[in-house]
C-alpha cells in the first residue's frame, strides 16, 4: 500500500530522515519507533504532505503522492491524528467529527451519519452533544481518531495517541486500534509505550538519528541489542 524509497529530508545541515526506505501492506499495523529526535514525526510529515522532501519517492498505492496537499493526500485515503491533540474545543463533539466527515461527503445529513458511526466506534457516544473542551485528555486523543477515521481513509497514521493515558486507557486505546484494523484500515503507528506497541504491531521500524536502524518483528526488535542501546545508551550492559 505504502511505499518509501531512499527518502531524505534535511533541515539546513541535519539529516532529520536519512535515506528511509520502507513499506507497509495492506491490512497491518506497523509501529514506527525511535529515541527523541529520531525523525519518526518528521516522516509523518513528509507522509502527509506537510514536508517537502529532500530526495527519495514516496507511493500509496503505486502512486507518487510526493507533491500531495495534506487535503488531497487525505481525500486519496491517507489521514493523520498529532501528538498534541487540538479538537475545535468550543463545539460539540459530533461537529468536530462533522468536519472530518464533509472531507469524504458533502451532504450534511450523510455526513452526519458517518460522524455518529465513528463517535460510536471509538466510545464517545455519551458525549456526543458536548463541548470538545469538557473531554478530558483520553477522550480527546478518541476525538481527534474518530475525526481521523470519518474522512474514511484507507491508511491511518496515528503519532503517539497513547502518550499520557494512564494504564486502564492505553489498554482501552489497545483494544480500539485493534477494533479500527478489523473495520479494514491499515495502520502505521508512532509510539514510545513499548509494552503497547510491541502488542499491537505485526511488525515495527525503528528509527534512529534519520536513519533505518532495524526493522522486524515485535519479539526480535525486543531482543535486538542495537535497539536497546540506542534507547537506553551506549554504555548500558545487555544481560
């Protein structure tokens, strides 16, 4: 479905993604890690048409999506949630989602309908005539997915949605990622919160300073010791 090759991005002299090449297929949830400064969200932007790229293509469906607005990128199938959640506090819930919805049809009552269903499916249909700023930080991360997920994209970006939730929530965020593949969307998912992500994931990337550092399955990034260093330092001891 997602096809990185030899991807660059620089910022003056910094290689904030250096020569990235990826893949995710239809149907999986990949995870996407890395230390701080990895260049994870940077990647996301290139994604998602907020970055120009420096060199390297990028195909969604064997298309170049490479000079894609965000607007078009998502009306192609292709939509994001941010690691700081911003919903339109002052407005209900269900227009917030509305408005992620109009992006898929522009009749209202139909769209409506779309935003109820994914209100619905993230667990938020007790609120959905209240303000957006009542919510507290776990039901505004399902806020910004269920926006995410009314535009009906086919790949779904999620950067760090489970950061700040306590454990009852990221366990809840677990089952709603799983509940969001079963419905037929393609996840790539940024997160640091290892026992979730090595549970959710078919398969994780990792990233450190720009670059490719491994890619496997969740068992082995586990156990790979360049993985550990790179998180926890270059003097720290493996068992």
């Amino acid at each position: 479905m997602l096809e990185l090759q030899n991807v660059i991005k620089k910022f003056g002299g910094l290689f904030a993604v250096n020569d990235v090449t990826l893949s995710v297929r239809r149907g999986e949830i990949v995870g996407l890690m890395g230390p701080n400064g990895a260049g994870k969200t940077t990647l996301f932007n290139l994604l998602t048409g907020f970055f120009p790229l420096n060199s390297g293509t990028i195909n969604f469906k064997k298309q170049d999506i490479r000079f894609m607005s965000p607007e078009k990128l998502c009306e192609k199938g292709i939509c994001r949630t941010f690691q700081i959640v911003r919903p339109f506090g002052s407005i209900t819930v269900l227009d917030n989602v509305l408005i992620g919805a109009l992006n898929r049809s522009k009749q209202v009552d139909e769209a409506r309908e779309i935003a109820n269903e994914n209100i619905k499916l993230v667990g938020l249909a007790p609120f959905t005539y209240k303000e957006a700023n009542s919510l507290t930080l776990g039901y505004r991360k399902r806020l910004e997915i269920a926006r995410a997920l009314a535009t009906r994209p086919e790949l779904l970006l999620l950067d760090e949605v489970m950061a700040g939730l306590n454990l009852t929530e990221i366990n809840e965020m677990i089952d709603l990622v799983a509940r969001i593949r079963e419905s037929g969307v393609t996840l790539f998912v940024i997160e640091h919160i290892m026992e979730a992500i090595m549970s959710i994931c078919d398969r994780i990337i990792v990233l450190n300073y720009g670059s490719k550092l491994a890619e496997g399955k969740p068992a082995d990034i586990a156990k790979n010791s360049e993985v550990i260093q790179a998180y926890l330092g270059e003097e720290y001891e493996l068992a």
